[in-house]
C-alpha cells in the first residue's frame, strides 16, 4: 500500500466513527400521536431552532456522510 493509501483510509475510518459518534449523540424524536402534536407545535412555534444543539448535530452529520462518501470513491479510485 502506498503512503497516500493508507493516508486516506485514515481520514475515512476518523470520518466513520466520526458519524457514528454523532447520530449516537443525537436526541431521539418523539413518536405517536402526542408526539406529533406536541413535536409540531414546538417546531413551528421555536425561533432558535436553528441554534439548537440536534441542529449542529445534524449538520455535521452531514458533512461527516459527505467526507465518508468522497473519500470512499477517492479510495476507489487510487
């Protein structure tokens, strides 16, 4: 295996336990009826939500999966 190889499976297993490590640490969503209704009406009636910890959770979610997936086809390739 070469240096730049190995440098990527690195970076790729740091990004899965990175994702892992967030989805863990996110906040489950409420199910059934009440949850619906009392889950809507805070996501309608909250201002801050975009400022809220599950939102930075979420999105580094997000580009955790995104470096995941690029650095999995870049491995492919080499």
């Amino acid at each position: 295996m070469s240096a730049l190889t190995i440098f990527f499976t690195v970076l790729q297993v740091l990004s899965g336990l990175a994702v892992t490590v967030v989805v863990l640490m996110q906040s489950g969503k409420s199910a059934g009826l009440s949850g619906s209704i009392s889950g809507g009406a805070e996501t309608f009636l909250s201002k801050g939500k975009a400022k809220s910890w599950d939102d930075k959770l979420a999105k580094a979610t997000k580009w955790f999966a995104l470096a995941f997936v690029v650095l999995t086809l870049i491995l492919n390739l080499i």
